[in-house]
C-alpha cells in the first residue's frame, strides 16, 4: 500500500538522488546502478525498517517516475527518423535478427526452466534481451568510441531493439494486465496496436504540424508545448492499456523532423535527467532488498547464461558489418550492458496478479540491471585488455 508523500519526504529523494549522482561521478560508474542502490537504502524496506526517516513510495513518486519514463523514451524516439530507418533498414534487421534471435529465447527458456508461466518467461526474455541505449550511449562518448567503425552496427542493433521494444511492450502489457480470456486479451492487443498505427501514421505525415507547434520563441512556452503533447499521449496509451513508454517513443519519432530537434535537447536534457533519476530511485525504492536475497540462485543462473550470449551475438553483428575480429569484439562488450529497458519491463510486470510477476522478476530485474550495468560499463572500459586476451587464446 502506498504512503503519502510529503513535501519534506521528495525533498529527502532529491537528496538521495543528488549524492548517489555525486558518488557515481567520484568513482566512475554509471548512475543507474547508484539511483537503484539509493533507493534500494533510503526506502521503507532498508531506512523504514531500521526506523529511520525513510522515502515512502507514494503517489506523488511514481506519478514524477512515470514523467522520467515517458522523457527517457520520448528522446530515444528524437534521435530516430522514419527515412533514416528505411535507409539502413537491411543492415540493422540483419543485426537485429541475429541479436534477437540468440538472446530472447535464451531468456524465455530460463523463465520455463525454472518453472514459469509463459507470459513470466516472455517477460524474462525482454529483459535480458534488450540493452541499455541509455548507458551504452553515454559510454560511446566518454570512450571516444562514437565516430569509430564499430558505433555504427551497435547503433543500429539498439534502434532493431527500440523498435521491437515497442511492440513488445504493447502486446505483454495486455497479457499482464488482461485476465478476461484470450478473447479479451486479443482485443486489448488489437487496441494497443491500433493504438501505435495512428501514432506511427502521425509521425509519418504530422511533421508539419510538430514543427508549426514548436514555432515559439518563448523557451517556457517551447518546453511547455513539448510536454503538452508528450505527457498527455503517454497518458491515454496508458489508459488504453499501450505502454506509455511506448507512445513516447513515437511521439519522439514524430519531433525528430521537426527542425526543433536541437533545442529541444538543449531545453528538456536537464528535465529529462531529473526525471529519469527518479524512475531509477523509484525502482529501488518499491523493491525489498530481502527479495533480491530470495532470487540470488536465479540471478546468478540469468547472468551467467546471458552474458556470453550477447558477447556472442554482438561479435558476429559486427562481422555481419565487415568489421575486424578486435572491433566486433568491442560490439560484444558494448550489449553486455543492460539498464532503463528491463527496468521497464519489470515495471510493467508489477501490474500483474502473480507473486512472480508483483514480486520475483522485478527483484531480479533490479539485481540483474545492477551486475550488468556494472559489468558492462567495465567490460567497455578495459576492453583492450579483454580484447587481447580473450582474441589470443582463440589464436591460440
């Protein structure tokens, strides 16, 4: 049951927040597993527990995660356009398929091993399926890597994902939450993919009327005009049953070819960071760490099993590029990364009725999100090292 919120209470989460960011910027790691941790400590399941002046999860926090949500998704959409995707289309399905195809049945056929019903095994297959576009991201800047020959087929893999993403949240949201039989859930499917059509057909031809809205000087009413269609389009995706991540992604799409694309960063990347901390403090916050103990033999298992296999799958991407075995080596480490995507999922499987949806995955989204940001991150930064070791023992 959720507590009430108070002004105090938010006050506490900026924070938290803002020294877990401080202390993720000292020792060089990514932010998101520190905004997990945060919220992992400074929750009723650790600071409550121990009496202390806790962060309730409370209405007030989920509805500001929910904005870092629809933010995180709607900039991923900006930086994707409809020609461009057309264009490269036969490379990225190349690559997309072949990431796909090795990593999502490796995680629904661990969720059926250890038991699961097949919508908990769809949902294990998505999460450790989709990568960190987010993390891995910001890592190609940090590293340099971004202008170098292996961004292109790691680009181009996270864009097959978002895509695929979309539609995959839109048909297991209507499994999670349906419970009126096939039929009913062939309508709420239906509905949802109705739903993302007219969204994409916007995208498609509304690029005049996004780049007539943003036609404003006034930088407040600009930020304002953004949110107004954002916000209110993720809203009635979700009241339809359609991921609101989901339908920010196509509204992004839809501003990517507005001409605004620019400002809109340079305006909204400070409110889009804030955001997007208080999902990542939020998915901390409502997971009992107790619970992370209880799962602590499946994670190993997932994590063990999934990390060759997209070392693996991005190798031989980049071989499908023509790239050399030590830069296809660096696409592997790259995917190894997983973050805000399986957090999603896992979110989306809280709604459900099962305690291994409400209960087990989102434990195991957390903890897995934790090991492999972690090891990602580091497995990109000393990928020379990994390169020469692990190339010259293949030699070998």
């Amino acid at each position: 049951m959720a507590a009430e919120t108070s002004l105090l209470s938010v006050g506490e989460m900026f924070l938290a927040i803002a020294l877990a960011g401080a202390l993720a910027s000292r020792i060089g790691l990514s932010v998101i597993p520190i905004y997990l941790v945060a919220g992992l400590l400074v929750g009723p399941n650790v600071l409550g527990a121990l009496g202390g002046p806790a962060v309730p999860d409370g209405e007030v926090v989920t509805i500001l995660a929910e904005l870092g949500i629809v933010l995180l998704l709607f900039f991923l959409g900006l930086e994707f356009s409809i020609d461009r995707l057309i264009e490269s289309w036969d490379r990225i399905s190349r690559g997309g398929l072949l990431d796909l195809g090795v990593n999502f049945p490796v995680g629904v056929g661990l969720g059926l091993l250890f038991g699961w019903s097949l919508v908990e095994a769809l949902l294990l297959g998505g999460i450790v399926y989709i990568s960190s576009s987010a993390i891995i991201t910001k890592s190609l800047l940090d590293l340099g890597w971004i202008a170098n020959d292996e961004s292109e087929p790691i680009l181009g893999v996270l864009v097959f994902e978002d895509l695929f993403i979309a539609v995959y949240l839109a048909v297991v949201a209507s499994l999670v939450f349906e419970s009126g039989g096939l039929a009913a859930t062939l309508q709420s499917v239906g509905i949802a993919l109705g739903f993302l059509f007219v969204l994409l057909a916007a995208v498609q031809f509304g690029e005049s009327f996004f780049s007539r809205v943003l036609d404003v000087s006034s930088g407040e009413l600009f930020v304002l005009r953004v949110l107004g269609i954002a916000v209110p389009v993720a809203g009635l995706a979700l009241a339809l049953g359609v991921s609101e991540a989901v339908a920010a992604f196509f509204v992004g799409m839809g501003f990517s070819g507005s001409g605004h694309e620019e400002r809109i960063e340079r305006l909204l990347t400070p409110v889009r960071d804030t955001f997007a901390a208080v999902f990542f403090f939020w998915i901390g916050l409502r997971t009992d760490p107790r619970l992370i103990l209880g799962v602590l033999g499946i994670l190993a298992v997932v994590v063990v099993a999934t990390t060759p296999t997209k070392l693996l799958s991005g190798f031989y991407t980049g071989r499908l590029y023509g790239l050399t075995d030590r830069r296809s080596f660096r696409v592997g480490t790259t995917m190894i990364t997983r973050g805000e995507f399986s957090l999603i999922i896992a979110a989306t499987a809280a709604g459900g009725t099962t305690q291994t949806m409400t209960q087990t995955i989102p434990a195991l989204a957390v903890g897995y999100v934790l090991v492999m940001s972690v090891v990602g991150t580091v497995a990109m930064q000393y990928s020379d090292r990994l390169e020469s070791l692990v190339l010259r023992r293949s030699a070998a």
